[in-house]
C-alpha cells in the first residue's frame, strides 16, 4: 500500500455523535480513559486530527502581529525532524501557530509527537517561516484545496508513517470516509444518548466533496465489554 493504514479511532454516544454533554459526565471517564489507553495500546506512528480538534484539544497562542520581510519562501514539504511518533494538523489555510516543534500533553500517548502541518500552497510565507521558526514540519496538500489521497501518501513516503490514528473530528472523519481512506474504525461506545442538534456526528460530509455519498460497509472485527456499559467495537473495512 502506497498510504498509511489507518485507523479512525473515536469516543461516541450510542447515537454516533462525538460531542456532547455525555463525554464530561464523571460516570463515564474511566471509559474515556479506556479510549486513551487504547490509543496507546494501538502504538500507531502518528495521529492526525481536524484544525478544530487540534485547537479544542491543544490551545494555541495568538498569531504574532510580525511581520515577515524576508524572501518569499518556495512552497516545499519542510521535514524538520524524524520522530519515532507525529501529531499531524489538517490545517489548509494556516491557523494553528504552534508554539514548539512538537505536543505538550499529561498523556505519554500524545507527549512529544513532534507536529506535522498540513497545508494548501495558500498560506503566508509569515505563517511558513513561523513553522520553521518553531521546528515544526510542514507539508503541502494541494494549490487551494487538500487532496487526502495526496497527504496520507506523503505521509507514508516522506516521514515513514506505517499506521495511522485518525482522531476526528467529525469534519474530517467524513472526508476520509468520502475519499475511502480508513482501513479500520475504533470506537468507544459510551452508554448515553445525545440528542443535542449541536453535537457533531462521528462522520460529517458535505464541506469538502460534492456529489453523491456512497454508503461504507465494515464488518465487525471485535466486540469488548467494557466497565460501565460501555463497548469497543472495532471494524474492518468491507474489500
Ligand atoms: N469524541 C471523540 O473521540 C472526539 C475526537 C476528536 C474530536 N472530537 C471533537 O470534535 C469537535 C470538532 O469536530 P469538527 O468536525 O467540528 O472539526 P474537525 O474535523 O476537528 O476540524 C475541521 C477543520 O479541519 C479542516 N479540515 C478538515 N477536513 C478538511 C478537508 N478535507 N479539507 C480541508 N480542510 C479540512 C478545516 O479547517 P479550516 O476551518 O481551518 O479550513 C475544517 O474546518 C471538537 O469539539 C472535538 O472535541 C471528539
């Protein structure tokens, strides 16, 4: 295979959403600790989220006010490092600036996963010599818009990285799911309904891809008890 394997491994309510109330409520987090243990457990090469998740789950500083007077950069991947383990951004048009080269977390398994930008060749030069400034990787994913097929490829192929997480949010779940690009969903099923409108379901389409949406089938690899009524379930996808 010329991409990654990749995994979507997610927390939901029995109702397939992924945001709510449900997930704060002290019942339930030794089942959130369950998903973080089984994150580590997988011992993938990288994870990748959506910008939202990565500003919601890693706060980001503001953008500087400076501004960049140097030459106009060429828009090349920039490989700053080789890490045993990444954090990969679908940022296109350059929000999250990042303070360090890599994430900063409480939990062994995201602490030190050096950062990995993905980019359209739309964004600012101050924006790239920030990255580079921080020693944070970057790569492009298109002109204006992202080509996945292309990202997960070069992601393989430039930084080495076998297995995946793909670790929401819905947005992007829905985009890897349009594109065909998850081999195997883990999910965490917490024994709670959310009927909240607002919540965001674990695969959200439409933003990106237009067309019709065809249906993905995956057979059921796995299913475990888990404390508190909860599930995981994992699933292979259907060949
Ligand atoms: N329950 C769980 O396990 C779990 C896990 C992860 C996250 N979450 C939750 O999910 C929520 C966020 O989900 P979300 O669906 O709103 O956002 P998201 O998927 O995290 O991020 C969406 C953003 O990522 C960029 N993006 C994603 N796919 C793209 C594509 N194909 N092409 C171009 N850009 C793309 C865009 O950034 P720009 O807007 O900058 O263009 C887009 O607005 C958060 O509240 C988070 O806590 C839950």
């Amino acid at each position: 295979m010329d991409r990654p394997y990749i995994i979507c491994h997610m927390v939901t309510s029995l109702d397939g959403k992924v945001t709510g109330d449900f997930l704060g409520k002290s019942a339930y987090s030794g089942l959130i600790e369950d998903y973080y243990r089984i994150h580590r457990e997988y011992g993938a090469d990288g994870f990748l989220c959506g910008r939202v998740t990565m500003e919601s789950s890693f706060p980001q500083p503001p953008a500087p006010t400076a501004v960049y007077d140097g030459p106009p950069i060429v828009r090349e991947d920039y490989i700053a490092e080789s890490a045993a383990f990444y954090a990969v951004a679908i940022d296109p048009q350059g929000k999250l600036w990042w303070s360090d080269r890599a994430i900063a977390d409480t939990d062994d398994g995201y602490n030190d996963a050096h950062i990995i930008e993905v980019l359209t060749q739309s964004v600012s030069d101050v924006f790239l010599a920030h990255l580079r400034g921080k020693g944070v990787s970057y790569l492009f994913g298109g002109k204006t818009e992202l080509d996945l097929s292309l990202v997960v490829q070069k992601l393989k192929r430039v930084f080495g990285v076998e297995t995946l997480l793909l670790e929401g949010g819905g947005i992007v779940n829905g985009s890897f799911l349009q594109e065909g690009l998850i081999d195997e969903i883990s999910l965490v099923v917490i024994p709670a309904a959310e009927p909240s409108e607002k919540a965001v379901p674990l695969f959200q389409t439409g933003h990106y891809q237009t067309g019709d949406i065809a249906a993905a089938s995956f057979r059921l690899k796995e299913a475990k008890n888990l404390d508190n009524g909860g599930l995981w379930l994992t699933y292979q996808k259907q060949s």
